[in-house]
C-alpha cells in the first residue's frame, strides 16, 4: 500500500510545481498587461493635451514654451534618472512619475505662467523616472519570464515590448478620438466649456492609471552585483558608464532620430502637412491614423523580435520607409486639392506611424538585451537623448524652414543608420560570448 501511495504522492508534488510555475508565468505577463494598460490611460490624457497645447493655450505662446520647458528639464533630469530609478525601484518610480503627468494635466484647468511652467518642470523630472522605470521594470519581467519558463531571451523582450509599445501608440487613436468628441463645438479649441471638460476626462484617465500602477508586483531588481553608490563620484561614474561603451555611443544617432522624428510629427507634420490639406479639424484624425499605424506596427516588430539580426532588418526596414516619407517631401511633395489631397498627408501619417513603432519596440528591446547589467542607465541614455532632440525642435520650430528642418533629419538618418549597422554588423559580434 505504501509503495501505491507514493505515486500519488509524487504526482501531487509534481502538479504543486506546475502550479507553482504556472503563477510565475501569469504573474510576468499580468504585469506586461497592467503596466501597458496603465501607460494607455495616462498617456491617453496626456498625449492629446500635448498635441493640443499650442492650439489651446496660444496667450504669449505659453503652450509652446511649456512644452519646450517640459523637453528640457526632461532631459536634464534623464542624467540622474537611473539612479533616483535605482534608489526607489521601479515600481515607486512608475507610481510617483504618473503624478508629474496629473499636476500637468490639472495645470491646463487654469493655464497660467504661474501653474503651467511649475508642472512643466516637474513634469520634467518625473517623466524621466517613469521612462526609466517602464524600461526597466519590462526588461527585468521579460528577463525573469524567460528565465523561469527557459525560454529565448530575445523572442520574450521582443513580444513585451511588442505589446506595451502596441498599446501605448493606441493612446494617439483614443486620446485624439475623445479631443474630437468633446471640442467638436469649438474652433481651434476655443470652447471653454469644452476644454473644461475635456481635461476634467483627462484627470480621470490619470487616476485610473494611477490606481493600476498600484497593482504592479515589486521587482528585485537589485541584486549583490549591482553597483552600489557610496559616493558622489561613484555615483557619476555609474550615470556616465554608458558613455564609455562604443556600443551606447554607436545607438546614441539612432535615439536622437527617434526623438526628432516624434517631435517632428507633433510640430511640422500637423501644422505643414495635415493643416493646409484637411484644416485643424483634421489633425485628430490624421493623428488616429498614425497612432493606429504604430500600435499596429508595434504589436507585428515584436512578435518577430528574437535578438539583435532580426532588429537590424526590422529598423533597416521602418527607417527606409520613414526616408521616403521624407525624401517625398523635401523632393516632390506640394498640398493639391481633391481626392488625393486628403488621402496623402493620412499615407504620411501612417508610414511614420509604422517607422515610429519600430523604433520604439527595437530601440528598447535592443538595450535590453545588450545592457541587462545596467538597465537604468541605458534607459536613462534613450531618454536623456530622446528628450533632448524633441526639445530641439520645439524651440527650433518658430524658427525655421520644413526644408531646413527635413535637411537635418535626413543628415541625421543617415548618420544614425550607418553607426547602427556597423554596430549590429561588426561591434557587437565582438561582444557575443564564444563558443
């Protein structure tokens, strides 16, 4: 009888252990769903104030100015964000930079230099810790999936990554959806009934993702072999330590066209492009259709990502596309009337939907498979850089041709994928481990 019960005994054990690893597989993948559901409420509000910000408040261009204030406290704050990140964790750093999002948001009910320029400073500084933890934290669950289901390092941050940038270029469509209905009435957002309204929405879309922040599993993210800051120069040489990797220094021109072609999007191709063809009426649909385009992009590169080859040929693939949207431009392109007048500037919306979500999804994937060791940092590099060619243009945008302004971003594409390519083609097989 003792020798017939043993089985049972075993079996229990054994279905105990796929229990068990079964809660860790859910557990990892819960968090990838709440932190890119919470990422799409907050940036629902947000991203549709940002794009409306130099329509709503045009009095001395205070929205214009915030937002450049905005871009550069965020990148002044990116030098320290890994280490506040690292002080914290991720998941405090998550839930505390949602509140800088709240503040600027709530500001927009009583727009003034006394509440907007405070809230784009803070909005700054917390911006940058809640980037710095979203890369992080995705990294380290996908890092933790694979580990604990064996499963392919690469294929995993690639589908975490496919998935959060998928939902969160949704909050282009939603953001701008709920903009159209609430200011429909008003022209050029000048309804203030409207825009009480539509910001009094936005708030609540900040709570909710708040509130789902909250229910993120904290992450051990420092173990013993993580460096430990006791002094104020070991803390610098921690921050600056990328810098001193070719590999950081070869993706730097790649970061610095994805954040110019973002602020491009929200500053010339709205005002150049989709406003002369189908009028500012026609800038929240030309938005939908480009977010819709990244979300969609987003969800298909992440799915193919499995390490560095397959990154190489999916951004050779989404850059060739966004030169030829830009090439058109400089070379051919002029605003006519009719059918195609209105179907051009949407083609041009979602081609540089589909470049933006490729480089969204490869950018952080590529950094978390090659800086598992300093996650912090690299991703504090991607937004110290990011934020800084988005504050360029803001404050270049007034000033400056659209020719001026594709000549640098092509001299920069061009840049940015020759030190990409030789990176992925011949650095880092340096870096591979041999066999």
């Amino acid at each position: 009888m003792a020798e017939e019960a043993a089985p049972l005994v075993v079996d229990v054990e054994n279905e105990a252990g796929s229990s068990s690893r079964a809660t860790i597989r859910r557990n990892h993948a819960r968090d990838v769903h709440i932190l890119s559901s919470a990422f799409l409420f907050v940036f629902s509000a947000y991203g549709a104030a940002q794009n409306l910000e130099t329509t709503v408040n045009t009095e001395e261009d205070l929205g214009t100015i915030s937002l450049g204030i905005l871009y550069l406290s965020f990148t002044l704050f990116s030098v320290v964000a890994s280490a506040v990140v690292r002080v914290l964790g991720s998941k405090r750093a998550l839930v505390l930079g949602t509140s800088g999002y709240l503040l600027f948001i709530a500001s927009n009910l009583k727009p003034s230099w006394y509440t907007m320029v405070p809230a784009s400073l803070y909005l700054g500084f917390t911006a940058s810790i809640i980037w710095v933890g979203q890369g992080t934290y995705l990294t380290s669950a996908a890092l933790s999936h694979a580990k604990d289901n064996s499963l392919h390092e690469g294929a995993i941050i690639g589908n975490f990554n496919g998935e959060f940038w998928g939902m969160f270029a949704s909050h282009q469509v939603i953001g701008n959806l709920i903009s159209l209905a609430l200011l429909r009435d008003g022209k050029e957002g000048d309804s203030v009934t409207g825009k009480t309204l539509l910001f009094t929405v936005f708030l609540g879309c900040m709570v909710v993702g708040i509130i789902l922040m909250c229910f993120l599993s904290e992450r051990n993210e420092k173990a013993d072999d993580n460096p430990k800051h006791s002094s104020l120069g070991s803390l610098l040489k921690y921050i600056i330590s990328p810098l001193l990797d070719i590999r950081m220094l070869l993706i730097i021109p790649l970061i610095v066209y994805s954040g110019l072609q973002q602020a491009f999007v929200w500053a010339e191709y709205t005002k150049e492009i989709v406003t002369p063809a189908l009028g500012i009426s026609g800038v929240g649909g030309a938005m939908a259709v480009y977010g819709a385009a990244d979300a969609v992009c987003s969800l298909v590169a992440g799915r193919f990502t499995s390490g560095v080859q397959s990154i190489t040929f999916i951004v050779s693939g989404g850059v060739f596309l966004q030169a030829l949207v830009l090439f058109w431009l400089l070379l051919g392109y002029s605003t006519s009337t009719g059918v195609l007048g209105s179907v051009y500037p949407l083609l041009m919306g979602a081609i540089l939907g589909i470049g933006d979500g490729v480089l969204n999804t490869q950018l952080s994937a590529l950094l978390g498979l090659l800086f598992k060791n300093d996650k912090e940092a690299a991703f504090a590099q991607l937004k110290v850089w990011q934020s800084a060619s988005i504050a360029v243009i803001f404050f270049l945008s007034p000033y400056i041709t659209l020719q001026a302004m594709l000549i640098l971003m092509v001299a920069v594409l061009c840049v940015s994928v020759a030190g990409f390519l030789f990176l992925t083609i011949v650095v880092e097989r340096s870096f591979a481990p041999k066999s």
